[in-house]
C-alpha cells in the first residue's frame, strides 16, 4: 500500500519528537541533583530548554503535518489522472461538488456513484468519492475502486489517509507525542 512509506516517515517524525522530549526530561531529572545550582538557577536552565523543545517538537509536528497533506494531495492528483475528467468544464466539476456535498447517507452515495458510473460523469465520480472518503462511506469508496480498477489502490488510499486523519485515537496520539507539557517548577 503506498500509505507505507507516509506511515514510516510519519513514525520517524514521532521518534524524533520523542527523543527531544527524552532528553528535555533528562536534563529535568539531572537538574534536580545538580548541587552547583541556585533552585533560581535550575528554573532558568529548564526554562531555556523548555522553550527550545517546545519549539522543536512544534517544528517536527509541522512536518508531520506538511507530509500528510503533501500525500493528500499527491492522491488526489493521481485519483484526477487515472480517472480522468469528462471534460474540462468548471462549472460541470463545481456542480458535482454541490451536488455530492448534498448527499446525506451511503445509499444516496451509492445511487449517485452508480449513475455516475454508468453516465461516465467522471466529475461527478470524483466529487462522490471525495464526499464517500470524508464520510466514511466504505461501500462506496469500494464500488468506485471497481469502477476505476487503475484508479483502485489511489482511491483506497485517499480513504485509508483520510480515516487515518480524522481518527480519534490517532488524534489522541499525535496529540500526545508532541505534548511536551509545562515546564516544572524547582522550589528552593
């Protein structure tokens, strides 16, 4: 699945926020020993390194952040290539937007990708997945994945990202290890 190399690159970016938070811990625990500081002191070194974390782990979230959309949108260009266009027509493409934003369950979904199929209204059938994809309407995404057999893996991936995004534990986790939290306090 080509979402496999986002995921590696996505971990390498996690890994790497860990570590800084690591080491920020680290310094935290050996500050707490270090006789040759003023608890003033030690809360002005921690302080510094606070900020330069937070700033860091900030940095390496972007990037996260600027990977996941790069690969949104390098599917859904390849979604546009391989499915193709009937036409280049904009306001043909905004309709089937409007009309595909209008849809309110997968079986609408399912009745308007089938009538797309078959009229091969291409930007139709791209807008009705779009809405399938940020619906979580499965049984859609796959209908059009067979419709569009070298358009399938494109398709199923675009869902996968998008389920990937906008899922709630993920969310808990990506929220988690960039969290690097408030700076402690030393008491003198």
């Amino acid at each position: 699945m080509a979402l496999d190399a986002l995921k590696t690159e996505i971990d390498g970016y996690r890994n790497k926020a860990i570590g800084e938070i690591t080491q920020y811990r680290e310094l935290h625990e050996k500050l707490k020993n270090d006789q040759s500081l003023t608890p003033l002191g030690k809360q002005e070194v921690l302080a510094d390194a606070h900020r330069l974390v937070t700033e860091s782990v900030a940095k390496i979230q972007k990037q996260e952040e600027t990977a996941i959309a790069t690969k949104a949108e390098s599917l859904q260009r390849s979604l546009v290539a391989r499915i193709g266009t009937s036409g280049g027509d904009l306001v043909a493409m905004r309709d089937a937007e409007e009309r595909a934003d209008r849809l309110e369950d997968d079986k609408d979904a399912m009745r308007t990708i089938e009538r797309a199929i078959r009229s091969d209204d291409r930007s139709l059938a791209h807008a009705v997945i779009r809405k399938a994809n940020e619906s979580g309407w499965a049984d859609v995404v796959d209908k059009a994945a067979q419709a569009y057999p070298s358009a399938g893996e494109a398709i199923r991936d675009a869902a996968a990202l998008h389920r990937y995004t906008n899922d709630i534990r993920e969310g808990f986790v990506r929220a988690a290890t960039y969290s690097v939290g408030d700076a402690p306090r030393f008491r003198g």
